[in-house]
C-alpha cells in the first residue's frame, strides 16, 4: 500500500509531506520532503516495525539540495507510532514523533491518501 500526502508538524516548524509511505507487514518505507529554516531537505529509509507495535527509522540522513553534503551532517530518529487504515484502505491517518540529533523533537500527524501507480507507457 502506498500512501501519499502533506502531514502537520506539531508548533508548524518545518513543513512535511509523504512522498510516499509503502506499508507492509513488517516494515514501511519512506521518502519525506519538506522545508524549514535551511530551505527545502528530502529524508528517506526503512521503518522496522518493533516488538511495540511502532514503526522506527534511526539516525537517517537529511539530504539538503542545496548545501555541500559534506557539511551537512544533520540526522533524525522517525517513529511512526499510530497507522490506521480506512475501511476502504484508500485513507490512512498516521502519527508519530520526529528527533534530531541535537534532542529537538517534534510530533506529526495527518491523512494521507492512497496512490494507485500507473502502469508504464511503452
């Protein structure tokens, strides 16, 4: 299942969007795009899905266009702690906890929406 959508930053600090999320059983995958003080980053990884019920990504990358990788060394802990499906599976509300490095730490929330792909043109 893949998922798509904005998702509301607890205190509006930075903006967020699932671009996308892809559920499965025992992990989720993820790429997040957003924007913040430092101007437009992009995160991505795997979630494993722990023996708690939560999704957690540790110590993954920002990657920030533009600024030299090598002196951005900035890192976030993302845990996604609630997944709920709509009945039809075209919606899922998810929430969960996003941490710096640094010990800043802010929730998240939203409702993202279903992505069916296309299938490629030949």
């Amino acid at each position: 299942m893949r998922y798509e959508g904005y998702l509301d930053v607890e205190g509006g600090d930075f903006e967020l969007e699932a671009q996308p999320i892809i559920l499965r059983d025992s992990n989720l995958s993820f790429v997040l795009k957003g924007r913040d003080e430092f101007g437009f980053f992009r995160v991505e990884g795997l979630a494993a899905k722990t023996e708690y019920g939560f999704f957690l990504a540790s110590r993954v990358p920002l990657i920030y266009p533009d600024y030299d990788a090598k002196n951005c060394n900035e890192l976030a802990t993302i845990r996604f702690d609630k997944i709920t499906l709509s009945e039809s599976m075209e919606k899922c509300n998810i929430s969960g906890i996003w941490k710096q490095i640094k010990g800043e730490e802010w929730k998240f929330d939203g409702v993202i929406i279903s992505v069916h792909e296309s299938p490629p043109v030949l």
